[in-house]
C-alpha cells in the first residue's frame, strides 16, 4: 500500500492510497459496519444506503463526548461513498470516497471538505492525522475480507471477474472440445451454481458449441489476447464456470473428479487418484 496526504483546496483534506485488492474488496471493507468498525472507529447504525443516519465512536476532548454523526450521502457500489460527518456543536462537514481501478489493485481517495477556517483549524489538523493512520488499517480489513473471494482475468487484463461463492465442482475434461480450446490434453474449470456472487469487467467475445449430450456451451474469451475465461449455458442461465488457469491465483484450484476420461491421450498425464468418469456423469436422482 502506498498513500499520500495533500490539499487540493486550502481548507480540505485529501488522502490517497493505492491497495493490491479489487475494488469489491475495498468496497466491503468501506460499507459493512463490522468492518469499519475494526479500522475506524466503533460505528453504530451503519449500514451503505442513502439516508442511513449512525454514528462513530471517537476519543472524547473535553466537554466534547467524542461522538460523531453522520449520514449516508451517496453511494455507487465499488466507485463512491459520501457522508455528512458533524462533531460537536459546530463542525459540519463532509467524507467523500472515490475508488478506481489501479491495475490488479484500487486506489483509494478520501476527501473531507467542509471545514470553515480559522474556526476548524484544530479540528482539521487532527483529522488529517487520523485519516493518514487510517488508511492502512482500511488495507488491513480488505486483505482480511479477500480470503473468501476468487479474482482473475484474462492474460492482458481487458476481462476481468470477482466471485464471491464457493465452487460446486472442479473438474478436469478431456472431451475433444475442451483438448481444441486448450491446445493441450484437457480443460480444467471452476463451476458456481449461481451467478449471484459474480461480477464482470470487460467486453468478451462468444463462440457457442453443442456439446456431445446436446447441451449448447457459450465459451467467452479475450477479444484483444484470445484467453478462454468463462462459460455460459443458454438452458441453464444460473450456471456460471470459469477457467482454472484464469485465476489470479491458480493454486486455488483443487481438480476434484475428470470427465471424458475415454477421450484422453497416453500423453496427458492427470493425477491417477481423481475419480474418473469415462464420459459425463449421471445427473443425480430425484
């Protein structure tokens, strides 16, 4: 992570910070109350939706309780967040964030204007310093939020995909529309029973095929480097499979059964001990 603070205008505050998460990550970290409480203060009542009203616990000065109000100005989701921030009986300003897309990473730019100076001066100060220690926690709580999520693209970066879900099966194919699509002896896929959790970036281009069993396969792919990344299937539109190697992190596929075993080669050595099925599995009863 790196950040900066600076002013764009004399009487605000601007910090920035550049994360290695995608911008959903950040945005759980910035909009679930839980977790906002864990990097900035105790928040109660909050939750991302215009005209929420809750407060944040912070360190009492003086007469003053330490308790700061606050509402839910706007929000984009994974683009903008804005609040009204009140402390005391006279400071009333307000908290913008901005997300964007920094390669595989976010970049994060607070904002707090408001302030009417000189009378906010202290306050000003002191908020500068607190947002500059902040931001690095806010990392901290999107790279505890990550764990949970699978992230990845194509080899140039125009498609990307973030999953938030477990996988219902992971298998290895050795159907001949799989071994052509690969160029090597088999396929290796993630399948998600619902599309619920799946967010996409990006333009694909589509080439559809029939498979042996006649169900019609959509296979999407990189118009710019030509990477397969994901599937789709007209007659089963909940259904969404991604390509194991697209994964920014590959090591998190774990084959679990092959398929089409009768149409592999002596060459394509997979691991003996995954069950294997000669063709495409019986569907389950019932």
């Amino acid at each position: 992570m790196e950040s900066t603070v600076s002013n764009v205008l004399a009487d605000d505050i601007v910090v920035e910070a550049t994360f290695d998460h995608p911008p959903s990550v950040v945005w759980s970290a910035l909009t679930h109350g839980a977790a906002l409480s864990r990097w900035l203060m105790e928040a109660d009542g909050y939750h991302a939706a215009a005209g929420t009203r809750f407060t944040l616990q912070g360190t009492p000065a003086g007469a003053w309780g330490g308790v700061i109000r606050c509402k839910v100005l706007a929000l984009v989701p994974d683009r903008l967040l804005s609040w009204s921030w009140r402390g005391g009986s006279l400071l009333d300003t307000k908290v913008s964030w901005t997300l964007s897309n920094a390669g595989r990473g976010t970049t994060v730019r607070l904002v707090h204007s408001g302030f009417v100076m000189p009378r906010d001066d202290a306050a000003r100060q002191t908020l500068a310093e607190g947002w500059r220690q902040a931001l690095p926690r806010l990392g901290a709580a999107a790279t505890a939020a990550a764990p949970g999520l699978l992230a990845g693209g194509c080899a140039c970066g125009a498609i990307r995909y973030e999953i938030a879900g477990s996988p219902v099966g992971m298998s290895d194919c050795q159907c001949r529309d799989c071994q052509h699509r690969s160029g090597t002896g088999h396929g290796s896929y993630l399948t998600f029973a619902s599309r619920q959790g799946v967010r996409l970036w990006g333009e694909a281009r589509q080439w559809s095929v029939t498979g042996n069993g006649g169900t019609v396969k959509e296979h999407h792919f990189c118009p710019h480097c030509g990477c397969p990344v994901y599937l789709t299937f007209p007659a089963m539109p909940d259904v969404f499979v991604i390509h194991a190697a697209s994964l920014d992190d590959p090591g998190r596929y774990q084959p679990q059964y092959l398929l089409y075993a009768m149409r592999g080669h002596a060459w394509d050595a997979v691991d003996p001990a995954l069950p294997r099925h000669e063709t495409m599995p019986p569907p389950p009863a019932g």
